[in-house]
C-alpha cells in the first residue's frame, strides 16, 4: 500500500490513519512523508480513539470500510455509519467522506 500519491509534499500537515494492522505499517519512499503519517492501532470507531488521534483539529476525516477479522459488509457498512456520525458529533467543522460498500 502506498500513501505518497495522495499526500502533497509541499505541506507540513499530519496525516493519522487508525487501522487495527495484522501488518508492518507501510514503507515510505520519502522519508519527510514517513515523518508526517501516524497509525495509531486502535479501533476507528471508540471516541477515545478519535481524541487521542486529534479529531478535533482535524479539517477532514476519510473513512474506508474495514472487512477485516471477518466481518459482513453490513457490519462494514454500520461501523463506517457509526464512525461517521461520531466525528460529525465530536467536530462540526470536519469535512467527512465514507466508503459504502452496498
């Protein structure tokens, strides 16, 4: 998995990216975009995970449906509803775009 393509290098704006990893995190060509990326290991859809990682500073919030440890689409599907609406809730001023898969 590769991150350079959708980070502007001419920024110094950190980039959090909450994954529960079965993985290494990803290697970085750019050592300067290694230095930006964080992953915290936690569940992106617990409020303490969200705070910790800075939602509320935060101008915008990707969230990609997780199908890992086996779960359904619509367990997929609910936990990114979920996760959505609770960064909403913990920041008004947030821009949020989430991957649906049905």
């Amino acid at each position: 998995m590769t991150f350079e393509g959708f980070l502007s290098p001419d920024t110094d704006v950190p980039i959090v990216v909450i994954t529960v990893m079965e993985e290494q995190e990803p290697e970085f060509t750019d050592p300067a975009m290694r230095q930006r990326v964080h992953f915290p290991n936690d569940d992106f859809t617990k409020v303490a995970t969200l705070v910790k990682a800075g939602i509320h500073r935060a101008n915008t919030c990707i969230i990609l449906s997780d199908m890992s440890q086996g779960r359904s689409v619509q367990d997929a599907d609910a936990r990114t509803i979920f996760a959505a609406l609770t960064v909403e809730k913990l920041n008004l001023d947030i821009y949020t775009c989430a991957e649906l898969i049905n």
